[in-house]
C-alpha cells in the first residue's frame, strides 16, 4: 500500500459522469477534485499524484474539513463535530482509526471517482484491524480528524497515478497558471457575459444554492430550463426548503473601478416568498475565514403573487480588489421566476446617480 496526502483544490468542479464515462444531465452530480500524492519522493525529487473525483452534493461539510491540518482536529468542533465525536468515541473504545484504504471497484476503473472506489475504515482492535465501508468523502474526513494515513494500493498508483516533477502536486491536473485566479482555478477564464438570450440553453449559467458564492449546486427543492429566448427559475416541489439563484459568474478585471448595471425583464408565477434579480461583486479569499467576501450586493425584487414581464435593475460599485461578478435570478419559497432580455452592462465613473 503507497500511503498518500489529500490535497482538497477548491473549486475545480466538473459534471458527474456516468459509469461509461460520459457526462450526465444531473445538475445535482457536481464533483470535486481532490488529489492523491505520494508522501515519498523518488530518487529525483518527484512524486507519483492520482485525481480523485468526489461529490460536491451534499458533503460540503466533509469536504471542507479536508483542507483542515489533522493537529487541528480537537478544536475543529464547529465544522466536523460528528466527525471529532466519532473520532473520540472510537479511541475511546480501544479501536482507534489506524488507516483508511482507498480500493478500486474493479480492476479495470478508468478513474478514480465516488461511484468506481470503495473506502474501508480500518479499525485496530487489541488484536486484530477489521475493515469497514465507508462513503469516501466521509473516510477522507474521518482521517482527517483522526490524523490517519490514507492509502493507496500500489497496483492502482503504478496504472493511474502519473508523475510530478517536484512539489506541485496539482500541476498536471489544472489549467495553465494564466488560466486561474490567485486563489484557485476557475471553469473557464471569462470577462464578459454569454448567452444572456439564452438561444444555447443553459450554457454558463448554473444553479447555486442561494446567493451563495461558494460555488455549491442548489437543493433538489429547485429546477430550471431555458426556452423560447427566457430562463426559468421554479420550486420543485410544494414547500422548498432554503432558495436557489440561477446565475452566471464572469471575472470582475474589465469592470474594476466603475460599476456595473443588470438588468431583464421579469415574470413571476405563484411567488410567496422573494424573487428577483441577483447582482454580487465578489472579493478574494478571505485568509481567516477561507471564504470569498462580499464587496457588493444588490437586489430589485418583485412583488409576491403574480406578475407579467417587467423590467427590473441593479446597479452595484466594482472596487478594485474585485475577483469576480456574478448575477442572475434568484427565489425563495414556492412559485416561478422568469427572465428574458438579460443585460450587463459597465456603468462609467462618475455617472452613477
């Protein structure tokens, strides 16, 4: 067994794909890389790295405890309490978590991902370890908390692992250096707005969990479509649990220094809750909170009930610490949103009123 570190990228995401290898058409399946290094280097200096591809969907909590050193696990109460409690009561009990074991589903997997692995826990008793299957991203946690190796069969390293020159372990999975941010690699390197006619569907725009700017997929308590030259923006079910924003993120360089103006037209359905157009300046990754910040926000909200196409807008200041834009559609509660004419448009110095 290779015993390997877990590097957690932060914001790479992909489609699922289905066991054949293609993409899927679940907005839900969103996956996350996470990345699989050696902790021995070769004789020059490199390592073997292997991608490990787990869902964003519902793990949020698990995954972001990944990126926690282990010396921190007995003050991580916030964040994996459950985790640090299982943890505890296991080590109390005399089996701690001695390893956990990342196992291929087959032999011939053509990547590692949540639905081709299979993770065992390992617990050491007084004498003997007994093995149990765990979901991946929770193993991943629980040795994080823990401080247990993770580890690798070394028949999987020798067919999926490739080499890395040096230290950088995440090289040979990221877009070039030109391509990302400071903080992390995005989806696609964009400065200006695409598709707002919505004639390709859906394409760059993504359902998110509220005005979140994480990146997390929304709930299934949501949906959305595109048809007819509109987006639409819909509960799911009867009483959706938290809301959902249908939006577009694009680079803020072009627009630092000014503002910026969205704006389309708007029509609702059966909305109890709040419904509205979306405008947020987002900020680098704050170092105490790991977290993007924030620098503006606003909101033209519609009345609740029904209402037929009405032009709404925001304008909002870009600063110059400016990472990113992102805008669109948001609602909460039961109902419909709809919106068509979407415009983004940069507001000169000095002439917002």
């Amino acid at each position: 067994m290779t015993t390997v570190r877990v590097v957690h990228v932060l914001r790479h995401n992909r489609p699922a794909r289905a066991p054949d290898g293609s993409d899927v058409a679940d907005w839900r399946l969103v996956q996350r890389l996470i990345v699989l290094a050696d902790t021995v280097p070769a004789e020059d200096g490199g390592h073997r790295a292997v991608p490990l591809w787990l869902r964003v969907w519902g793990q949020k909590d698990l995954l972001s405890r990944l990126g926690q050193p282990a010396a921190d696990a007995a003050d991580a109460q916030v964040a994996s309490g459950l985790l640090e409690t299982a943890a505890r009561l296991l080590r109390a009990a005399g089996t701690p978590v001695s390893a956990v074991d990342i196992e291929p589903a087959s032999e011939d997997v053509p990547e590692l991902r949540w639905d081709t692995v299979t993770t065992r826990v390992q617990l050491a008793t007084a004498t003997e370890t007994r093995p149990f299957t765990v979901s991946t991203e929770y193993g991943l946690a629980l040795a994080a908390v823990a401080g247990a190796p993770v580890r690798v069969a070394d028949a999987v390293m020798d067919r999926l692992a490739v080499p890395v020159p040096g230290e950088d372990v995440l090289a040979p999975f990221l877009p070039p250096a030109d391509a990302r941010t400071p903080e992390g690699p995005p989806l696609e390197r964009r400065f200006e707005p695409h598709n707002m006619a919505f004639t390709d569907g859906l394409d760059y725009w993504e359902l998110a969990g509220g005005l979140s700017d994480d990146g997390e997929s929304a709930g299934p308590d949501y949906s959305c479509a595109a048809a007819d030259g509109s987006a639409l923006l819909t509960a799911a079910v009867a009483e959706p649990i938290g809301s959902a924003a249908l939006v577009q993120t694009i680079y803020a360089d072009d627009y630092r220094g000014a503002a910026v103006t969205f704006r389309g037209q708007l029509r609702t359905t059966d909305v109890a809750g709040q419904a509205g157009l979306h405008l947020a300046v987002i900020g680098p990754v704050s170092v105490s909170m790991a977290t993007r910040p924030l620098l503006g926000h606003g909101r033209s909200l519609t009345a609740p009930g029904n209402s037929d196409w009405t032009w709404h807008e925001v304008t909002v200041p870009v600063p110059g610490e400016a990472i990113a834009i992102r805008f669109g559609i948001s609602l909460a509660g039961h109902g419909r949103i709809e919106l068509r004419g979407a415009e983004l448009t940069p507001v000169p110095p000095g002439t917002q009123g």
